[in-house]
C-alpha cells in the first residue's frame, strides 16, 4: 500500500508512476481513478491495475477525506500488446 516513500515510491511498476505523481495529479484536481488514470497513465501497463489501483484508491481516501465506497473503480479496457509492424503489413503473400 502507499507509504511514506514520496517520489521514489512507485505505486504503478508498469509505468513508473510514483506516488509524488499521483499526489501532484490529485493537487490539480484528480478525483478519480480515472481522472488519475488519465493524467499519470497509472493502471494502463501490462498489469492493467491489478496491482495499483488499491494504492491509488488509499491514497485518494487518505488526502481527499473521500469514503472509500465512493471511489468508482478503473474503466476497464481490454489489453492490448505490441506486435512488430511488419505483421501488419504481411497479406499472406
């Protein structure tokens, strides 16, 4: 869960997003996931949010006065990986 750690504590490993990031998005006025979502990219890595989004939902709570039970969850979006380019462009020739 979100500690102490500040700006080297990384509450999103897929994209590096630290927790500093999320409190600077929430200091312009995040008051979502989502909002955060989409300012910090926290929760759109491989991981899709498994692992981060209880760390954001604590830390919403913890510095808005919030209630946890009206923190609406992540829209989910379905993974995407990257292919190499040239498999795009191969017709079966």
């Amino acid at each position: 869960m979100a500690g102490g750690g500040g700006a080297r504590n990384h509450i999103c490993r897929c994209e590096s997003v630290s927790e500093a990031d999320i409190v600077a998005a929430m200091e312009t006025g995040a008051r979502t996931i989502n909002d955060i979502k989409r300012q910090t990219r926290a929760g759109m890595g491989a991981c899709q949010g498994i692992y981060c989004v209880a760390p954001m939902i604590e830390l919403l709570q913890r510095r808005t006065g919030l209630d946890r039970t009206t923190i609406a969850p992540m829209t989910a979006r379905p993974p995407v990986r990257a292919i190499e380019i040239g498999l795009l462009a191969d017709h079966g020739e």
